[in-house]
C-alpha cells in the first residue's frame, strides 16, 4: 500500500497577510499551512508538530543563523526560504545549507503550490533516509569494535579468509564474528550488511547520540576514513 504524505506546510514569518496569502493558496490544493512567528517560536514547539515542509521568511532570522539552523534541520525536513532582491545574502547561505528551494514572497499562485508541493515530497523522502539512517546506527552500536572491524571489511569485498589474514586471526573466528555481526544487524545476506553499514555511514550523519544502547558519543565514519580497514 502506498504511504499518504501529509499535505501540511509551516510558514515562519511575522507577517500575517503572508499567511493569509499562502493559506487562500495552497488550501485549494488540501495543502494546510500552519505558522509561527518567529524560529524561536517554532523550534520550540516543533517536536509537537514535526512538519516534513518547512517555509521561513528571510526577514525574520539573521542570514548566519538561517543558515546554521538550515545546516541542522534539512537532514530531515525540506526548507524553503522566502525572500525577496534584499535577501540574496541569507538565501545563497541557506542553499548551500541544504534548503531545497527559493520562493519570491510575491511567487504567482501555481509557482508556489509547485514548489511547496516539491518540498513536500523532499521533506518525506529526507525524513525516510534520516529514520532509516537511525535505525542502522543503534544496530551497529551493538557490534563490538572487533565486530565492527569485521563488518567493515566485509563491506569492502573481502573474504573469511582475506580477513583472517589481515586481522591475524583464524579462519573460524572470522566465521564466528560474521555470524554474531549479522545477529546483531538483523541481516541475511552480505549484501543486506553492507547496506546497514553503507546507511549507518551517511556522510552527512558523521555521528549519533545512541541514548537507547546506553552507548552516547560512538562515531560511525565513512568505511573510507576509517584507518582500521
């Protein structure tokens, strides 16, 4: 069955003829807007809300801290930044942050309901990479770091037998290590390990606070930048 995305969008902004207008616009098309008016207000109530698209006037933050929250939030969740010729400095920053898109506070009706539609859509598939990402994470934290040497050079092709060789240990450990590694990551297949790892590698997720193993400050590197493999 295929998953519904929720057609709700928030705005952060102060002006509230802009809300007026992107609600008069976007309602037509089962797209429900909700606001805040300031970031502050917004992220500390968003935990309640968890919006896959986000809206955020330029005019109401300062272009260096824009950009850091973007940086921060569009892991998982799309952001779309509202300006106008004034802004261009806090929206260049903002793309190279992560925001998906630009909007003129002036955009014509069917510009806007695209492009929010398109946020929409992001904001899903960034919110599905970043759980499946977590999830990937606390199940590599379970493996112990021996375990976790292993697994990484199973995923770069390696045999039971190469392994052995390189870690100087017998053929059946590796064996034994192999079998608890895929215990641990709930996979079947070599192909099913290497993806766990690939997904728990994300370079754009270096590290996690894994406060549900007990384990809160693990790194898990690219496989390329760690010096054990």
């Amino acid at each position: 069955m295929a998953v519904r995305i929720a057609q709700t969008v928030h705005l952060i902004s102060p002006d509230r003829q802009l809300l007026e207008q992107f609600v008069r616009t976007l309602a037509p098309h089962s797209i429900l807007c909700s606001a805040s008016e300031s970031l502050d207000e917004f992220t500390s109530n968003s935990a309640a809300e968890n919006p896959n698209c986000v809206l955020i006037d330029a005019r109401s933050v300062p272009a260096q801290r824009l950009r850091e929250w973007v940086a921060q939030s569009s892991l998982h969740v799309s952001v779309i930044v509202l300006c106008d010729a004034g802004d261009l400095l806090s929206a260049t920053l903002a793309m190279k942050a992560g925001a998906v898109d630009v909007i003129q506070r002036n955009a014509a009706g069917d510009d806007l309901v695209l492009k929010v539609q398109n946020g929409i859509r992001e904001g899903a598939r960034r919110l599905t990479d970043a759980l499946a990402h977590l999830r990937a994470c606390r199940r590599v934290a379970l493996l112990s770091d021996r375990e976790l040497t292993v697994a990484r050079l199973l995923s770069l092709g390696l045999s039971n037998k190469q392994i052995a060789t390189r870690l100087k240990i017998s053929v059946n450990t590796v064996g034994n290590h192999r079998a608890s590694i895929h215990l641990k990551l709930q996979t079947d297949s070599t192909a099913q390990l290497v993806r766990t790892m690939m997904v728990s590698s994300c370079p754009h997720l270096i590290s996690l606070q894994l406060e549900e193993t007990g384990n809160q400050s693990r790194s898990f590197s690219c496989l390329a930048d760690d010096p054990t493999v």
